[in-house]
C-alpha cells in the first residue's frame, strides 16, 4: 500500500501528526500545495491533515481540487484543533462548511486533539484568536463546554496524543 501523507499546518500540531503517520504508516509526507494530481496518481492511499480554522479546514478547496480526479485513491482526511475530544458527529457543522456532503461520502473523516500555540502565531492571526476567544466568553449563547474551552486558550496549550492517531491508522491498514 503507497501512502501520502500531506499536511498544511500554522502551529505545528497537524505537522507533528503528520510526521507520526508517515513514521507508522511507512508513506511519504508532503507539505501543503507540494504535490498535484499527477503526483498523488501514483498512491493508493492518500492523508490529508491540517486546522480547522473559524470553523473550515484550513486548505479544503486545495485538497478537494487535487483530490477530485483520483477515483481510484482512498481518501483520509484529519483535523487537529483546540479541542481535547470531541465526538465525530459534533464536527458535522465543520465538515459541511469543508466539503460538500457529496465528497464527504469519499472521504474517511477524523479529528486529532491539537491546541494553542500563541508563540508561532503571525501577530493578526493571534489578535483574531484573542477577539474570538472574548466574543465567546461574553456571548449569553455560548454552551458551557465551550466556555470551558475558551477559558483554557488564555494561553498555550497542547492535548496532542500519540494514541489519538490509532483509530486512523486502523482504518488505514484495514482497507487496503
């Protein structure tokens, strides 16, 4: 089974998930918009990993465009975020606003537990982090757990796990 492992990543966490896939997985990893239809061809098995970010995959419209023509790939998409766990059927709102319920039906989707990195954030990224953050503290519509959550990213974090990857790697060797 030839794997590509491919990752787009602001603050090193889908990075990291990325590097352990590609160690276990014995595939090739590649870095965001590295790699083409052409490229990917050649692979059976294809990992598309990155960020939600404001509720999207960071990068889906690239990975969609590149990944439509492969028919015969099988398709593994991850997000990492600041989340510690979160149930799969709670991230559907983010999937649909990634990909068409159309191509979902293609993908095998799943969520790594990430976090916050302040440090390596570009200052408007941290400063938009920061209003999002206050805007759901304040908000009166906000769900406890979220406030919980929000509370916690007043500073860097991270619930990165390395056992958080087996659900996925099982899929992956399972379906040759």
């Amino acid at each position: 089974m030839k794997t590509a492992i491919i990752y787009r990543s602001k603050t090193g966490f889908s990075a990291r998930y990325a590097r352990w896939l590609a160690k276990i997985l014995h595939a090739d990893l590649y870095r965001y918009r590295t790699v083409d239809s052409d490229l990917l061809a050649s692979y059976d098995t294809i990992v598309y990993g990155a960020g939600f970010y404001c509720g999207r995959l960071s990068g889906c419209r690239w990975f969609r465009k590149i990944s439509e023509p492969l028919a015969k790939q099988r398709l593994f998409v991850y997000a990492t975020g600041s989340m510690p766990c979160v149930q799969p059927r709670d991230l559907q709102k983010e999937w649909d606003m990634s990909f068409s319920r159309d191509f979902q039906k293609r993908l095998h989707l799943f969520y790594l537990p990430g976090g916050m990195n302040y440090a390596v954030l570009n200052s408007i990224d941290s400063l938009l982090m920061r209003i999002y953050r206050r805007a759901m503290l304040l908000s009166p519509f906000t769900a406890p757990d979220t406030r919980r959550l929000m509370l916690r990213l007043d500073r860097s974090i991270s619930y990165m796990d390395r056992g958080a990857i087996r659900p996925m790697v099982r899929t992956i060797c399972a379906n040759p």
